[in-house]
C-alpha cells in the first residue's frame, strides 16, 4: 500500500504533512503527520482500523466532535 498526501500546510513558521494509507476495501488503514518547525520534528504514525476507531470515538463522546463533520 502506499502513502498518500492528504494534507499540507507551510506557512513561515511551521510545516505540516498528513499522509493516509488505505486498504483495498477503502478503509483507512493508517495515518502519518510530520510536523517540522524551526526548533522541533515531530512524527506520528498510527496504524490499524482508523476508521473503525474513529466511529467508535464518535459514538461514545459525540459533542467532542460535534460541528467537525458539518452537523
């Protein structure tokens, strides 16, 4: 499977990049974020049913994510 860039962001400051990694059935199989700023690199990668986990978060605490998704 291969990354895809699903986000960048630069600006004078900061730079941001988000990549997502989906398995054949379109499901998100994995996130990356590289956050790169004058003093600091930051990686974080996650792996699995992404997808999955992020239902289940929104089920069990929907006013967190309320207004996110356009409702």
């Amino acid at each position: 499977m291969v990354w895809m860039l699903l986000v960048r962001d630069v600006d004078d400051e900061d730079n941001t990049w988000v990549f997502l990694r989906q398995r054949k059935d379109g499901s998100i199989r994995g996130l990356l974020v590289i956050d790169l700023d004058p003093s600091e690199l930051s990686i974080v990668g996650v792996e699995g049913r992404i997808d999955d986990i992020l239902a289940e978060a929104i089920a069990n605490k929907p006013d967190e994510f309320s207004g996110l998704f356009g409702s």
